[in-house]
C-alpha cells in the first residue's frame, strides 16, 4: 500500500460491486483512527479485508430475507466496514425481539425470534452507526466512518414480549386524504398532465418506489402493521372491483408482507362520505353476511391479515343498533374461519344512541351507537378512535360537540378490565382545516401521543396502538416518528419525558438537530399551554374558546357547519366579521391572547431561521439538510400564522382606529410565508389543484391548500373587502364529499349548482348560496394575488357578490 501519509477518506462507491476503494476502506478507516487504535479496531479492519479478499459482501443476510427486501436494505446501507451477519430467525424466541452482539473481531451478529425482528435489529444497529430513518423520503447517512461494532437488545417489559392485538404498533394511512401514496394504494398513478389520476399501469407502477421507502421507514421506526382506507368511484364504474385493481392491491399487500408487516385495510360497512370503498352496496345477498359477503371475499382475495370496517352512514349518523351487531358477529365468525381478524373503528362523534342497548358505565342511559362494538362478538377488535391533537386527558372546546373524551377513556378501560380487544387510535395530523393543510406545525402532536402511551401502560396496558396519520410535510414527519418511538418505548418499558422525546428521536441525526429538538419542545409546551389548557370564556352568546379555534383554517363549509351547528368538527372562533361588535371583548380577553403567543413564538422562529442559516447545507448531505429545512419552516410558519391572525383581528375589530396597520402585518406575514414554503420545493404532486376529485374526494393535492395560503388568504380578503356570506370561497363540495357514488350523483351536483346560482340572486338567501356547492375543476376564486394583497378597507360600494 501507499504510504500513510497518501491514504485519505474514499467517497461511497458504487453498490453494484466489491470494488477496490470498498475493500480499501477498512484500512483506510483503521489509519485514520490514529496510530493508538484499539486493537479490535484494527482486528475489524483486517477481517473485513480477509472479507473483501474473498470477494464476498460484509453484509450477510439470511435466505428467508425476499429478494426485494434484500435489495433495498443493500441499497440504503451499501456495506458495513465491519462485518454484519444476520442470522436466520429462531422461532423458539418471542416473535418480536432482538440481539445484536459484536465480538472482540468485529464480527457483529444478529439474531431475533422472526424476520420482522431481523430487520428490526438490523436497522436498529445501522441508527447506532449513525444512519437515521425519520422521514419516509430522506435516509440520513453517517457523516464519517461508521461503526457498526454495537450490542444492542430488545425483549419487551421485564423480559417479556405483548402478543395479540396487546403487540400492534400500527400507522393507518388516511388515503381518504390526497396524500402522498393515496393514489398508488387504491391501484392509480399520477396522469402526464397532473389532471387527475392515471388507471395506466406504467403510471402506477411510478408509485412502488416509494411504497418501499415507506415500508422501509415502517421497519426501521418499529411498527408492525400498516392500514389504509380503499376507496371506490362506483360499483359498476368498470375499475373499483376490476381484476386489474385486485392484481395491483394484491402486489402492494404482499411488498409489505415480504418485511414481515401485517396489513390492514379500512372498508366501511356504509359509511358513504369521501369515495369510501363500503363493504354493503346493495340489498342482495344471502345468510347473515347478506350484500357484504362479496366484497369481504374480494379484500380477502388481497391476502390481508385484517379487515378493519366503519359503522354507521357517516361519522355523525348511526344505523340500526340491531341489525349492527349482528353483522358484526357474522362478520367477525366469517373471517376468523378464514384466519383473519375484524377490526372495528370507534368514531369520536356523540349524540347518536344504540336504541335498547344500556350504557354498562351507565345503564339508566343508552350506550353511545359508536361503541355498540361493546355488545359484539367478543373477538371483534374494538378501535376506539380520538381526534386532532387532544390528549385523552385534554380539555376539549367543541371539536366532535365535545369537552373531553372522558367518555372513551371510561369506555377502553371497560374493554380492559373484562378482557375485550382493542386497539387505540389518535392522530398525529388530521389535516382538513387544521394543522398540515393551514399550515400549522404542531409538535403538541408527538407530546400528546406520548402522554396517551403512558396513559395506556398504566391504565389500559393490553391496548395496541394504531396511529392516524395524514402526510409528512412542515414538520409532520416528526409527529409520525416521535409516536412510532414512543410505542416502542412502551413496548420496552422504557421511561420517557416529553423533553426527552425529542432528544432521543432527532439525536440520530446529530448536530445541529439537539438545538432543533429544544425548540420544538419548547413550541408544544407552549401549544400545550396556550392552544389546550387556556380556555377562555367567549363573548356573550359563544361557548369557550382557545386560540386553536383562530389559528386552525376556515373555509365555507366549516362556518356553516359552525354557524348551522350541525356535523360541527374543530373548536369555535368569533368570526373576523363579528369582531367589531364585541370590542371590549376582544380587547380583554383575545387581543392579549394572540399578541402574548407571538412574543412567545416569534423567539423559537428566531432560532430555527438562524439554525437553517447556519447548517441549511447539511454538511453535504442532502437529506439532513432538507429535513432541517422542513422542521425549521415549520416552526417559523407557526409563528407567522400567530402574526397573521393577529393582524386580521386587529383590522377587523376597529381597535387601532384605522385596519391599514393590522393588513399590513397580515400581507407581511403572507408574503413572507410564501417565500418559507417555496424554499421548500415541495412535489408539484401534493401541491396542484388537479381538476379531478378521484380516487380521493378532493381535486387538488392534500398540499394545495398549505403551498397557497389559502386558508391566510382567504381571511385576509373577508376582512379587507368586508365580505359577509357565510359560504364565501368554499373549497369542499359537499355533495362531492358527503354522498356516495351513484348513477344520480352528477345529478345532484348539477340540482346544487342550479340552487346555488339562483339563491345567489334571492335578498336573504345569497349570504349562504355558496353552501350548495363547491369548486371542482378550477380552485377558488377570485383569491387576491399575493403580491398585491388589499390592504385597506374597500368603500361601502364594494359589490360582495364579485367576490362570491
């Protein structure tokens, strides 16, 4: 060899081959290290040349491994310095766990109790190496040389492992929303022109790449099952229940199983809102499954280990308490024969009884209709569902007609003590209207998901854990992590404070990511504090508020669900038009509000705008620079929304005499939002309006509305052009979204358009026409360009209806 002095750190080589730079590096590595190495540092070296000289690969995996699999964990982690063996599975040991050894030589070992715990351990040892898996898109890499000499363990609590439903650490895929794999998981691809999905097979198998990435990021963050909601345009549309779409699920189901994941998909028994796949789609059929056999046996034929199904017509209406129960039982018998389980979801809505049915916590009422599960087969696997970022012990301010969820807390401890399955499912994003698509980063996400983990190992310790999410984008990727980590961490007994949460989940990552940790604990402490916990009386004649309620978005549909009071879903607001005559309201009670939480937050944006500044080129890596850059806009968009709202209340209310001063610092916050998100160069994908509300119900990626500031926008303009019809920019079409597909669905899109336009004219019915109805083929408008934002008041001529 050269000498010493000539050796320097080689780039990554190629994975195609055992070139000589790789077999090299060991050497090199040795050297580098200095002179005074230990000595198995240098007993590593040399082994892994012995390694190369024989023309092998330092990576062994075991036969049982699929090839694809096995592709894709070379790919990422090309080969080990050191040598890494993993050893084939050892049925005798608990299914899930793990040991890596590493011997005096190098030679590091993993053995585990199933394939799954193979690559668990195997991804395990390549985050102690310095690889970090927290963003399905962005696999961060070793900044130097890695070590892969690690003992690590996994057993479980006190030695033990769970088993059953007690085991599932699951991520349900809400693909009723545009998100990212939406498409691919119901059998479409992306079109040449992005209007709309593609059923072509060469578009959707554009998808499966990231399918594995995603699948990998599950593997690595130590979940164990993955679910998605199917959808249908129609039973005869010619493609819902076509060979081609079974083939293509069929494939997908089986890349997850090849990681030894289980598989899930949501299929409503009825449930008729946004393009849902329902199970009944008619009255014929025979014995007690009656019209859902057929279909059951389609989804059974995609070889899913679990069906998970939805009661009720929508969220808010119920069905016969009877007849539900008794096509559960049928149900849950007719899978358990077939070796699957039935999984059913709890919704959070209330005011909907199971008439004849007693309430066990309460038996002089009637059981809530969506915990009926409760009177069901005993093998039915309840999942009782919480919404947003609410902990199970928050106060709640109108969200599902709700003040807390004392009532399904109650319920999961019931299920506990008398030994029913179940399996909890919160949110780490909920997305219309509230968080991602705003956007509004809320890290409260990752801490509340932790305290409800906690909450489960003291009180509800044989409960699984089946997270909803919807997206990854400003900052959300963190939220899905941090609940994966903190699942784990239940699962092993380990202690876990929300401080450290962070820490522990960003340190992978390494620097600067321990300041990036600190200021995201500090911003959902602060959300905790000021969006949860503060709850303030509302001006005469409105309920309790928090701020959550003026920093979420609002468009047409939400003010009339919120000014009909019907289907009501997210914390109430004074409307920006109604606050000028509640001024010493707003004075007292919001004003000091909003400007208190943009002195808190504006310090953290600070921060993070100084971390990207410093660190926005990742050291040369790519993916740690990028999700550096998505954690910190996220944080700084939060606190530019705070101003933003500020600053339109301020214009609305008349408090500062003239509303030039609180527009300007709204169009301020607007621009600068804008330029934060276009830095970002987020997938024009997520980000189009697509003209198309298929597969999903929307016609615009799940980003549009975040990439435009629509929500920012939108209350923006009311306030400066003094509109005041209700529906005003409404981006939901309700009859799009609320009903099923049918041959008469175009028609009655067509009956609400007509309404709509003829209410338009009518002197009482205008203000509230453009509830009919909802933007399909082009967005909202007209929305006031960015850059020439009004930014004063318009003269009592304005003509609302041009805005309309």
């Amino acid at each position: 060899p050269p000498p010493v002095a000539e050796w320097s750190t080689p780039g990554r080589a190629p994975r195609a081959s055992m070139s000589p730079s790789m077999c090299e590096r060991p050497a090199r590595a040795a050297a580098l290290r200095g002179a005074g190495a230990a000595a198995p540092t240098v007993a590593r070296a040399l082994a892994a040349l012995l390694l190369c000289s024989r023309g092998s690969s330092a990576l062994t995996l075991p036969p049982e491994v699929p090839e694809r699999v096995a592709d894709q964990v070379r790919a990422v982690l090309a080969d080990p310095e050191d040598r890494v063996e993993v050893l084939s599975a050892d049925h005798t040991l608990p299914a899930e766990s793990y040991e890596v050894v590493c011997a005096e030589d190098g030679h590091t070992v993993v053995r585990s109790g199933s394939l799954l715990a193979s690559l668990y351990g195997l991804y395990a040892l390549a985050q102690s190496a310095g690889y970090a898996f927290l963003h399905p898109l962005h696999v961060v890499r070793p900044t130097g040389v890695p070590d892969w000499c690690h003992t690590l363990s996994a057993r479980g609590r006190g030695g033990s492992t769970p088993a059953g439903v007690e085991a599932v650490r699951g991520t349900h895929l809400h693909t009723q929303h545009p998100i990212e794999l939406a498409d691919l998981l119901n059998g479409v691809g992306p079109s040449p022109g992005g209007r709309g999905p593609s059923e072509d097979e060469v578009a959707w198998a554009s998808g499966l790449p990231m399918w594995t990435q995603y699948l990998q990021w599950l593997v690595a963050n130590k979940q164990n099952l993955v679910e998605w909601a199917l959808l249908e345009w129609g039973p005869t549309d010619g493609f819902s229940t076509s060979p081609v779409r079974k083939r293509r699920l069929t494939a997908v189901v089986a890349r997850a199983q090849e990681w030894g994941l289980s598989v899930s998909i949501d299929a409503p028994v009825n449930l008729q809102q946004q393009h849902a796949f329902r199970l009944q789609v008619g009255e014929a059929g025979e014995g007690p499954l009656g019209p859902v056999k057929a279909r059951l046996d389609w989804l059974c034929d995609l070889g899913l280990d679990m069906i998970s199904t939805e009661i009720g017509s929508t969220e808010f209406s119920h069905a016969d308490a009877s007849e539900t129960v008794a096509l559960l039982n049928a149900t849950v018998e007719y899978l358990a024969a077939k070796g699957k389980q039935l999984v059913v979801k709890n919704h959070a809505s209330t005011n909907q009884y199971a008439t004849g049915y007693k309430d066990p916590l309460e038996p002089s009422k009637e059981l809530n209709f969506n915990y009926i599960t409760y009177y069901a087969d005993k093998r039915v696997v309840s999942a009782p569902h919480t919404v947003q970022m609410y902990s199970l012990s928050d106060p709640l301010v109108g969200s599902y007609g709700r003040r807390n969820f004392s009532d399904i807390f109650a319920m999961m401890k019931l299920l506990d003590r008398e030994g029913k399955p179940q399996v909890f499912f919160p949110e780490t994003a909920y997305w219309v209207d509230f968080d991602n698509s705003v956007p509004l980063f809320l890290p409260l996400y990752a801490t509340d998901r932790l305290r409800d983990l906690q909450t489960l190992t003291r009180e509800v310790p044989r409960a699984g854990h089946l997270n909803f999410e919807s997206g990854w984008a400003f900052g959300y990727w963190i939220n899905n992590a941090a609940q994966a980590f903190a699942a784990w961490s239940r699962r092993n007994g380990e202690e876990l404070t929300e401080e450290r949460l962070f820490h522990s989940l960003l340190a992978p990552l390494g620097a600067p990511f321990d300041k990036v940790a600190d200021v995201l604990f500090q911003l959902a402490t602060l959300q905790n504090r000021t969006l949860v916990h503060d709850v303030f009386e509302g001006h005469e004649g409105y309920t309790p508020q928090t701020l959550m309620g003026y920093l979420q978005g609002w468009e047409g549909m939400a003010e009339a669900q919120e000014h009909f009071q019907f289907a009501v879903v997210m914390p109430p607001r004074v409307h920006p038009r109604d606050i000028s005559k509640r001024g010493d309201w707003y004075i007292e009670a919001l004003a000091p509000r909003l400007k208190a939480l943009a002195s808190a937050a504006r310090p953290l944006a600070r921060r993070c705008r100084a971390l990207r500044a410093a660190h926005g080129g990742g050291g040369g890596d790519a993916a740690r620079a990028a999700l550096l850059k998505d954690a910190c806009v996220g944080v700084e968009l939060f606190s530019l929304r705070v101003e933003q709202v500020g600053g339109i209340y301020e214009a609305a209310s008349g408090a500062a005499g003239s509303p030039e001063g609180g527009l300007l610092r709204s169009a301020a916050a607007i621009r600068e939002g804008l330029a934060l998100i276009e830095s970002l160069a987020l997938a024009p994908e997520w980000t189009r309006w697509t003209g198309e509300a298929w597969p999903t119900a929307y016609p615009y990626g799940y980003l549009w509305p975040a990439a435009s500031l629509f929500f920012w926008r939108r209350d923006h303009q009311i306030v400066a052009h003094g509109v005041s019809e209700a529906c005003y920019l409404n981006l939901y079409d309700p009859v799009e979204i609320g009903l099923p597909f049918s041959r008469y669905k175009r028609f009655f899109q067509n009956l609400a358009h007509g309404l709509s336009k003829t209410l338009g004219w009518l002197p009482w019915f205008y203000h509230y026409a453009g509830c009919l109805t909802g933007p399909s083929a082009e967005p909202p408008a007209p929305l006031d360009p960015a850059g020439a934002l009004a930014t004063t008041a318009p003269p009592m001529a304005f003509v609302e209806r041009a805005y309309f």
